[in-house]
DNA sequence: TGTATTGTGTACTACATGATACACGCTCGT
DNA sequence: ACGAGCGTGTATCATGTAGTACACAATACA
C-alpha cells in the first residue's frame, strides 16, 4: 500500500542517473526536510508528509503535484475549499456522479469545458 | 463564525419548547458525550465535534448530517472517498466547475439524473 | 423548602500528525 | 587508503484534535 514512498524513490533515482545532485541528502535539504525523514518516507515507514511538503517534493522531481497528492490518498486543499464553498450543491453531484464510468464523467469535463456555460 | 454551535443551540431548545428530554444534559448523553464539552461546543468555545459525532448530533436533533457537517466546515468522509478513488478525474471536474454559478451545477446534477448515462 | 436537574468553568488527558536531531556504518571517487 | 558524501536507525518533540472528569452555582419543581 506504500505506492508513495516507492514511487518517489523510483523517480529520484531515475532523475540521478544523470544528475547526481539527486541524492537522497540533496534532495532532502532543498525540500526542507532531514534526510533521516525522506528515508522514511521512502521506504513508507512512516506515511507521506504534509501537502505542503509533497508539493516542494513534486516541483522538485518535476512531477503534477496532483499525482504526488494522489500517490499519498491526499485530497488537494484546494478542491477542498471548493467543495466547503458550496457542500451541498458540490455533495450532490459527487454523489450522483460517484458510480458513472470514467468516460461519463469525463464527457462531462468537457461538455463544460467547451460549452458556454 | 460560529453558525455551528448556534445553530445546534436554537435547533436543541426549539426542539425542547415541546419535550423537556431535550436539556443539554440528556442529549449529551444520548449522542456519547460529556455535558461539558457539549456546552462548549454550542457555545463555540472549541471547535466543532468529530465527522461520527457530528452526525449522532444531526440524529438526535432531526436535521440533514450533510447540513451539520457544512456548518461545521467539514468534508463528509464519504464524498473525500469519492475523490480518492479517482482524485485527477473528479480534480479536473471540480476545478472546472468551481467558477460556475450554482445554477448552471444544478442544471449539471439534473442532467445527469434524468440523462442516459 | 429542599432536592433534582441544569449549564458551565477549570484542569487534565490520549492519540495522531509531521516532523527534528544526531550518531552510525557503508561506499565511492580521487 | 581515506575523507566526503551517502542512506538509515533510534530517540525525541511540538502541535493539533477530540475529547474526559469533576466540582460548582443557578434554576426548576414537587
């Protein structure tokens, strides 16, 4: 279930093959964090740190922050805020939308996205 | 920015005009908590119970758990489940639709419960 | 009038989260 | 060969969350 920490090591070690400021240590302090820390959370023996720190650490692996957040069953603040803005309008339709297939969901996207909405 | 506690009070001591078992007491009891911090908590002096107890309160008091836990500022669990299972789907979507006025949502939400999908 | 019930103040607590501090032994490059 | 840099183990901590425990004064009521 650590598909987090292995995935954050798999990538900093690909970014090392040609770089070798990508080092456990390196990476670690431009983070903000000790490397005694990101060994954990590599290797999941502890779970994932904060949003904010899994954001620094995406920017720094050139990862989508979104897939970071994921990765760590993160839900982003942001669409937090939106959801509290207006719960139950938002409730409502993560509800009705909760057991239609991705293509549904996403045809949707785009109807919004492209229609005059 | 205290609605939550107010509004358990006024809903707690209307519900109590008609049946005197609505004392802070003797619902404190029913939902599994100590009068005291019940006290607090209509009072706004600390901040909003749990998810579990907030919905035991919505019970007792008769009132929607989706609107206790709006007040209260809180994102139902089961809705952040919702988004963990597939968080850049519903991501895209919700950031899409965060600009949207409620009744352009709305029109989404019916189109969806009535549409073929 | 007294006793049963009520709401509240004060003090404390258990547990989770998100880390730090530092020592240790290994390994890699010069 | 050896020192710089590496990853990791152990111990510890600060802050937040979600409450409990209990005494107390006011009130209601029979």
């Amino acid at each position: 279930m650590d598909s987090f920490g292995a995935f954050v090591r798999d990538r900093r070690e690909a970014l090392r093959q040609t770089d070798r400021r990508y080092s456990l240590r390196q990476v670690a302090e431009r983070i903000g964090v000790e490397p005694s820390y990101l060994s954990k959370v590599e290797r999941g023996e502890v779970a994932p740190p904060s949003e904010e720190t899994i954001v620094r650490l995406a920017r720094e692996l050139d990862v989508l922050p979104d897939v970071l957040l994921a990765l760590a069953g993160k839900v982003s603040s942001d669409l937090l805020d939106t959801i509290r803005k207006r719960p139950l309008l938002f409730g409502q339709l993560l509800r009705e939308l909760r057991d239609l297939p991705d293509h549904a969901v996403l045809r949707l996207v785009r109807e919004v996205r492209d229609g005059d909405w």
